[in-house]
C-alpha cells in the first residue's frame, strides 16, 4: 500500500517538476517575439505620425501616400501577427486549431505581398515621374492616384492570399510550432500550383523592382552627366536636373533605395525557401530562420521614414552642401596662393636677371643723371 501510494503521489510531483523546469524556457522564447512586437509596433506608429506632420508641411503626393501604406501595411502586420506567435510560448497547442492556423498563414501570405507590392508600386511611381513625366503629368499621378492603387493591392491581395482557405491549398503548423504556412511539400497538383504561382509573383515583384530603381538611377546618372559635360545644353535640360536635384527629390530617391534594399533583404530568404521546399530537400531550420527575417522588415522600414525625414534630411544635406563649399573655397584660395606666388616668383626672377645684366656691364661705363629737360641721355667711356 505505501509503495501504491507513493507511486502513485510521485506523478503529480513529476508533473509539478516538468512545468517548472519549462518556466524559464518559456519565458527566454518569448523575449524576442515580445521585443519585435513591441519594436514594430512603436516604431511604425513613429513613422505615421512623422508622415502626417511631413504630410502637413508640404503639398501631398503619390510617392509619401504609398510609403505611408507600407508603413500602416508593416503596423498591421505586426499586431495581427505578432501575438499569435507570442501566445505560442505560452500554449504550444494554440496553432493547432485549424481556423487560427490558417488565419496565420493568411496574415504571413498577404503581408509579405503586399509588401513588395508597394515597394515596387513606390519604385514605378519615382520611374514615371523621372523617365516619363508626360505620361506621369496625363495619368495624373497624386495622392488620389496613390491611394486607389493601394486599394487595388489591397483587394487583390486579399483575394489571392485567401486561396488557400477556399481549398486550392492547405495550411500547415511548421515543425517549431510557432508559425503557420502553405504546405509547400504539397503534391497535389492544385496546392503545388499555388505555391508556384506565389513564388512567380514575388520573383516578379523583385525584379520588377530592381530594374525599376536601375532606370531611376540610370537615367539620373545620364542627366546629371549631360548637365556637367554639356554647358550649352538646352536651358530645359538644365532646368529639369535643377528640379530633379532639390532636396525633396533626393530625399524620395533615397528613401526608395534604402527601402527597396530593406524589404528585399528581407523578403528574398522567405522566397528562395518556398521555391527550395518545393524543388529540393526541405529544410525546417532554414525555413524559421527565413521566417525570422521576413519579421525583421516591419522593424527597419518604419526608422528610414524617421531618420530620413525632411527637416533631418535637409540639415544632413544643407552640412553636406556646406563642407563640399569649404573645400571648393580652400582649393580656390591654395590656387590664388599659387598664382600669387608663381607671379612673385616669376618677378623676383626678372628682378634677377637684370641685376645680373647690370653687373655684366663694364666697368669703366659711368651714367649720368638724366636730363628732364634734354632729350638725349648721354654716358661716357674713359679711355
């Protein structure tokens, strides 16, 4: 009977045991879920709030209209999806109910496309706007055209991503259960094609973006060489580069470069690992590390927004201008120096000379004061 009940009181003293054992585990897991979201989240709502003062300060346009969705696309993203992963820590079993696992694998689909949808939308407005200005100027490219288009992304987004709960794919718990994604290993021929139609439409997005900012960059580069090269060139050309070149211009140019390099860092891994899944051997770590990536984005995008924003940019640009005026006023002052000292030197070089012409003459020559009143200057040789 004591070994019974000993045996038998040992179990809840076990159990008792293993949960406090996986306390400290628990708790380690969720620190960085817990300071992604909380970095997302303040950071993007930050970045909102620097645009709408910047909005406020100057004439809206198309280009702040879509980097202000993709910083409410990033705000949304991180506290839809954020917490899920976070209650995962504290239930395992919690992306096992299949309603809330698809919901995920929902949220990871649409945000990570919209995403590089609007980079790319944010690239082809600065490629109209640079490349082809007419076409920019009779499409009417504004803030109203900006916000249809993302209403566009948004809808159609939506549409495609939610494919996967109508049945053309399933949603699967990965092997960390703490994140849910289309069943990339699928052999279906439906669920296959999906996840290949969502890897050609990401691909597209990406080189549809870098080729984008390649022309941007090109055609700027060629601009600014006709402008130096070609001083005669037509006063238009000049006046278009003058624009081009303005402050506000560079701060669009680099915050589309510094952006595009962010979200496609981020987003590439997540692709490449959808097409390996699906061509070659799967592998679970690499998928969570791309995953892990994927989140960072929504972390970065918001602080080059803020740093980069118009009244930081264009004391950073006004410091700039000023230390490339120092140098140019230093270089001109040492070529002045120079002159001044080539022209001393080239008179203390003739003042030389003559000396020595003077001292070579002979010595029994002997000069007379010269006469104001006689035309003639004599010199006498003794004999």
């Amino acid at each position: 009977m004591e070994s019974a009940n000993n045996t038998h009181g040992s179990v809840p003293i076990n159990e008792t045991l293993l949960q406090h054992s996986q306390v400290p585990r628990i708790e380690t897991g969720m620190i960085l879920p817990s300071f992604m979201f909380a970095g997302g989240a303040i950071g993007n709502l930050t970045a909102i709030l620097v645009l709408s003062v910047s909005r406020q300060e100057t004439k809206p346009s198309a280009f702040y209209t879509l980097v202000c969705g993709l910083a409410v696309t990033d705000l949304l993203g991180t506290c839809l999806a954020s917490p899920v992963t976070i209650a995962t820590y504290l239930n395992p079993d919690v992306l096992r109910h299949r309603h809330l696992c698809e919901f995920h694998s929902f949220l990871l689909l649409f945000f990570s496309l919209t995403g590089l949808s609007i980079i790319c939308a944010m690239a082809a407005e600065r490629y109209l706007a640079i490349c082809c200005p007419y076409t920019y100027q009779r499409w009417s490219v504004g803030r109203g055209f900006a916000q249809k288009l993302l209403f566009y992304i948004y809808i159609s987004h939506i549409l495609f991503c939610c494919l996967p709960m109508m049945g053309m794919a399933k949603s699967e718990l990965q092997p960390s259960n703490t994140w849910c994604f289309i069943d990339w290993r699928a052999h279906e021929p439906l669920a296959a094609s999906y996840t290949i139609l969502y890897v050609v439409v990401s691909v597209l997005l990406i080189l549809g973006t870098i080729v984008l900012n390649l022309a941007v960059c090109g055609a700027l580069l060629l601009m600014w060489q006709r402008t130096v090269r070609l001083p005669v060139t037509r006063s238009s050309v000049r006046e278009r580069w003058r624009v081009l070149s303005s402050a506000r211009e560079t701060q669009m140019m680099t915050v589309l470069v510094m952006t595009s390099a962010v979200v496609l860092t981020c987003s590439v891994p997540l692709v490449v690992r959808v097409f390996a899944n699906v061509m070659l051997k799967p592998d679970s770590k690499a998928d969570l590390a791309a995953i892990r990536i994927a989140s960072v984005n929504p972390i970065l995008d918001p602080w080059i927004y803020i740093l980069l924003r118009k009244s930081l940019f264009r004391k950073l640009l006004g410091l700039s201008k000023q230390d490339s005026f120092n140098r140019n006023i230093s270089r001109t002052q040492r070529n002045l120096f120079h002159l001044e000292f080539m022209k001393g030197s080239h008179a203390v070089t003739e003042l030389m000379h003559n000396t020595s012409i003077i001292i070579q003459l002979p010595a029994t020559v002997h000069f007379t004061a010269y006469d104001a009143e006689s035309p003639d200057q004599t010199y006498t040789t003794a004999d």
